[in-house]
C-alpha cells in the first residue's frame, strides 16, 4: 500500500480524536486509563497521535470499544 491520499490522512486524524475524546469521556488521563485497561501508555498515545503515520486498525477500535463497552456504530456515529 502506499502513501494515505489526503481523505485517508483526514479520516485516521478523525479516528484518532474519536479515540481521544471518548478516552477523555471516561475522565482518565492516558496513564490512568492505560493502567485500567492494562494497556501500555505509549501505544494508548499513538492511537491518539495524528502524527502516528499508520494510524489504528479496525481490530484496535474494536478492541478499545470493548474497553469503553460500546459498538463498532457507536464508535463511528460521529461527524
């Protein structure tokens, strides 16, 4: 696969602030939900990185919208 278009750029971004406004939703800090969650604080900051150039996979939302008790539509039913 190659370099993300800019509508792939735009779209990892959202997920990744979809990932940080919810985590922030639970009023844990990344060390605080990262250590709830038994999940290591750095990749916690990576799914919430735009800067992360690989962005997160469908199974790494699934994952944490098992953490948070939600759906996959839960997760994605947002502008």
């Amino acid at each position: 696969m190659g370099r993300l278009t800019k509508e792939d750029t735009i779209l990892k971004n959202k997920i990744a602030e979809r990932i940080k406004f919810l985590r922030e939703g639970t009023g844990l800090s990344q060390s605080e939900f990262a250590k709830k969650y038994d999940v290591d604080r750095q990749i916690l900051n990576r799914w919430e990185s735009n800067g992360n150039p690989r962005g997160v996979t469908i199974y790494t939302i699934q994952k944490f919208c098992g953490m948070l008790g939600i759906t996959l539509r839960d997760f994605f039913d947002f502008e």
